[in-house]
C-alpha cells in the first residue's frame, strides 16, 4: 500500500499545522492536525481492510479462445472482472500477457465505485513459438489517498507450435522418410549386440564368443566379435541468417526445420545422448550450448529452438577481415535488391556486392564452415553433425560437408530447398529449381557417413512434383 499524491498533499498537511501551532502559539492549527491525522490514519486503516477483503471476494478469469496456435497467428484474449458487492472504490485489473506476445495496446479494465462486472477483449499475436504461460492478472485499487496492488486470478497457457512434422515434409527425392537419428556404434570391437567380424581365437578370449559354425568350418577355433554401441556427441548447427525468413509466417524455413530439430532432440532425450548446439547468424556465430546429458541441457535446447528467429537484416557488416569477401551466392540477391536503388546507402554498397571473387576466403566468409571447423579441432572420436540450413549457399554447404567428412564425423544435413519457399513462379521453373536441387543433394550424400534430406513445405512438393510427375520419374530412375 502506497500513498497517492492527494494522499501525500494530505500528509504534508499534518507537519505544516503543527509548525503553525508552535510558530503562532494557537491551539487550532493543532487541532487542526490532529483531526486530520487521526483521518488519515483511519482511511488507511479502513483501507487496508477493503483491500484484504476484496482478494478474497474479487473474480479475475482470463481466457484464450485458442490454446494451440502457429507463430505470427492472432488468438482472441479476453479479461473478465466480476465482484459479489458493488466496488467501493476504483479498481484497475491488467492482465498477465507473456511478453512473447504481441499487442497495441496492454488489456486493462475498471472497476469503478458501484459497478459489480467489467470486460475486455483484443485480439493478440504470438511471433514466437513455444509454450507460453500468462502471469496472474495485477489488480490495483484507489480509494483517492491511498493505492495497493496485489495479483490474483488464473495463469493461462497458449502453445505457439511451429510447422508440426504432419505439415513437414522430411526425405529423400520427393519420397518421405522418418528422421535418422537412433542407436549407433563406435569403431572398435567388443561385447556389443551388431556383429563385426570373425577371427582366430587368441588365449583370453571367452568361451562365449566363440562361433561354432566357423570353427567346424574352418577347423579352428574363431570367435565374432561385436561392434560396441556407446554415447555419441550430436551437434546441431542451426543456420538463423536472413535466407532463412523465407516463406509465409509460421511456415519459414527456420519454423519447419525448428520441427525437425525439435524432434531430434526428443530422440536425444530418449538415448540419453550428450547434444548441444550452435545459432549461426549473418555475423557470425551467436550462441552455443556445449554437449551435455542433462536436463538442464535438454530444456536449453528446447527453448532456443522455439525463440529462435531468423534475421531480418540482409545487408549485415559486410566482411571482417580486409581478405575477405561476401559469398558470390548471397552478394547475386542482394545486388539485384539493391540495382535502381539511388540512396546514398544503396551507391555506397553496390560496388562491394558487385566485385568478384578473391584468391582467398576469410576466416568467417563462410559461418558454419567455421564452425564446423572449431568442432573437428575440439571434439575427440567419431560424433554427429546435423546441418539445419538451406540450399542458397551451395559453396559454404559442400565445404562444410566435406570439412566433417574428412575428420571422421557422421553428417546429417537438414535442407530447406528454396525453390519450396519462394513466390509461385511457372511449373517448368519450379521443378528445374528442385531437380538442380535434387542433384546437389545427391552429391553430397555420396560419402560414407552423410545423409541428406530435403524439409519442405509438404503440399508445396506435391504440387511440384505432380505437376512434373512424368520427367520426375525419369529423373530420378537414373
């Protein structure tokens, strides 16, 4: 409880007679401050009562008219105030919206003196996926010289789901496939469950491994040896730069591979497997949570990928280091963005995206090569890299590929073609676009150790590839 400012005018006014009383010698200014003293405190005391008794009588409910909604869709919130006697005072009621909420304007309603019911409803948007919790509406009562507030009522929840995996589509040349991420193996031998070979038994070996077909066979002992199955590292490297925006709200590339990856980490959960991940931005790398098993980890996880936003600039810093240079498939769009531009800011950066390629690259013109470098020189043994990144940058994405392959670690890359999630061009380009797509991601999973998948907008492919359907399949027979 606080004073307002009449309350404190009125408080002032007690020390200002009880001067005037001991300057001019008269006993009314005393008096004077004594009766105002004394009903000052007996507001605050009556006050004080009204506020305890009102917690107790007061009905404050809020309501979502959806609980399950996609990211940057609205949902009707509504407010709703009741109280079993007329208010004696002002009452102001806000309500608790997360702050991952979007809204003009904060949902308040009053009470005032004699009403017994007040509303209000709006509708609100949520940018950002995840699940939501509302907090407790704050009231705040005013009498005129004093304040107080106090929280009560119901606390909401709202899902804020991205692109569910019944919407995603997830495989290989247009044909869907489950997520690849289940038991896995080290490459040594031991006491495991897969078997690995057959060889001469040596002194020390256990009777129970020996392979009695081979020995009657070949007429020595030989026993088989298992593959041992153990804990595996999983990285996965998040690409969150502009390209990545694409696509109707809630259904951008970086919300349907939020789906995907969400889904790994799950899988992770479940074998108890050390995961973590790195954010990649335009500017290099932005956050990275280190591999670990626990569930402080796990819910580390989850939360960064359903905040997770793409960026929205697309004419970051341009390079770092004076040897460097913008990759030649991101400058190509953004010169064309910026050609009949005449801003002083366009003329400026036009002759930076319109030069070409240099003898060497820097160190960060390629982000998530970079990274890719730092976790083959700081991881030790054979682990999992999952790409989440899209086909605009074919350079960077056969680099990085090849950057892992050649260290030993197991790749699997989540692509988001762009053909999928740019504006409806003729069915003739369209499929040219997915099958130049389609052999790129052919190559790169011609290695041992990477898998490739395309992640697309499900009904976006099917009309592709149904409109294409006898070319398609000649295709993709070869």
């Amino acid at each position: 409880m606080r004073p307002t400012r009449s309350g404190l005018t009125a408080m002032a006014l007690v020390p200002v007679l009880l001067s005037l009383a001991m300057l001019l010698a008269d006993p009314l200014p005393l008096l004077g401050a004594i009766l105002l003293g004394g009903m000052i405190i007996g507001r605050q005391v009556v006050f004080a009562d009204g506020v305890s008794a009102l917690q107790a009588r007061l009905r404050v409910e809020q309501q979502v008219e959806d609980h399950t909604v996609r990211p940057g869709a609205t949902t009707r919130v509504s407010l709703e105030v009741g109280c079993e006697e007329p208010a004696r005072a002002s009452i102001g009621v806000r309500a608790g919206l997360p702050t991952s909420s979007k809204v003009d304007d904060p949902i308040v309603t009053m009470l005032e003196p004699g009403d017994r019911e007040a509303s209000m409803a709006v509708e609100v948007s949520w940018p950002i996926g995840g699940d939501h919790t509302f907090d407790r509406p704050e009231v705040t009562v005013n009498d005129g010289l004093f304040r107080a507030s106090f929280s009560t009522g119901n606390r909401p929840t709202i899902s804020v789901a991205p692109g569910s995996l019944v919407d995603v589509h997830v495989g290989t040349g247009g044909r869907s496939q489950a997520t690849n991420y289940g038991a896995h193996k080290i490459d040594r031998a031991g006491v495991g469950i897969e078997p690995a070979t057959i060889r001469r038994a040596v002194p020390g070996d256990p009777v129970s491994h020996i392979d009695w077909k081979a020995t009657a066979r070949r007429g020595e002992t030989h026993v088989r040896e298992f593959d041992v199955e153990t804990d595996r590292e999983t990285w996965l490297v998040i690409d969150a730069r502009a390209a990545m925006g694409a696509g109707p709200a809630g259904m951008q590339k970086l919300d349907l591979l939020r789906a995907v990856l969400l889904t790994l980490v799950e899988n992770a959960n479940s074998f108890r497997d050390p995961i973590g991940a790195v954010v990649i931005r335009e500017n290099g790398e932005s956050e990275r949570i280190a591999p670990s098993t626990t569930t402080a980890t796990y819910n580390q996880l989850r939360r960064l990928l359903t905040t997770v936003e793409p960026d929205r600039d697309r004419h970051p810093i341009l390079v770092r280091g004076k040897r460097g240079r913008i990759d030649r498939g991101a400058a190509r769009p953004r010169l064309t963005e910026l050609s009949g531009v005449e801003t002083a800011y366009a003329t400026k950066l036009r002759p930076f995206f319109s030069r070409g390629p240099r003898t060497q690259d820097a160190p960060d013109e390629f982000p998530i090569l970079h990274v890719a470098r730092q976790i083959a020189r700081s991881s030790t043994g054979r682990h999992l890299v999952i790409l989440g990144m899209d086909d605009s940058r074919p350079r960077e994405l056969r680099r990085t590929v090849r950057l892992l392959h050649d260290a030993n670690h197991s790749v699997a890359c989540y692509l988001t073609p762009d053909v999928l999630f740019s504006p409806t061009t003729s069915t003739d380009r369209s499929y040219e676009r997915y099958v130049a797509f389609e052999n790129l991601r052919r190559e790169l999973a011609r290695a041992a150790g990477v898998d490739v998948r395309e992640v697309g907008p499900r009904d976006r492919l099917g009309r592709i590839l149904a409109a294409s359907r006898p070319r398609y399949e000649e295709v993709t027979a070869r």
